[in-house]
C-alpha cells in the first residue's frame, strides 16, 4: 500500500502534498500497532496462552480493510482535487475538498 500512497503523492499539487504524508503517518502507525500485537501473541506464547485463532484472523482482517478505506478515501480526495473547477466532474464528496 505504500506504493499507492506514493504513487498518489505524486499526482497531488504542492500544497496539498499532507494528505497523503497523513496516510503515510497512519500505515506507520498500523504497522506498530501489528508488531504490538505480535508480540502480546508471541509473549502469551512463551508463557503458555494459544493464541486465539478467529481473534487473529478478526485483526488481520480489520487492520487491511481500515488501509484500504484509507486509500480509497484519498484516492477520492486526489480525483477531486486533480478536477477542481472542472463543471462536468462529478464531485465524489458534495462538501468538496479543501
């Protein structure tokens, strides 16, 4: 996904460059939250706890379904700025974009 964020990063003017640094902060953040889970798994482990099957398919899961709203979001975001003060656009937030 860090590709994507790239890639978006890249299609955004200057000044809007943050937003998709934000995204970057977050997939950071989600990827310090994973390494904590692994080790109250791996540290459960060691004392003696199985690790909860539907639990760690539940967080996986959660964890890639919350990056690719993030994503799809942004790349909602980009498209309308990419399309300001075109009068054909079909704005994808009716509040429009900053």
């Amino acid at each position: 996904m860090n590709n994507k964020i790239k890639e978006l990063y890249s299609n955004l003017p200057g000044e809007r460059k943050e937003l998709a640094k934000l995204a970057e902060h977050y997939e950071a953040a989600f990827m310090e939250l994973e390494n904590q889970r692994r080790r109250v798994v791996a540290i459960d482990a060691l004392s003696g706890i199985k690790p909860n099957r539907d639990e760690e398919i539940l967080f996986r899961e959660t964890m890639h379904n919350v990056r690719r709203i993030i994503i799809s979001e942004l790349e909602k975001t980009v498209e309308d700025i990419e399309h300001r003060g075109d009068k054909n656009w079909m704005k994808n937030y009716r509040d429009g974009v900053i």
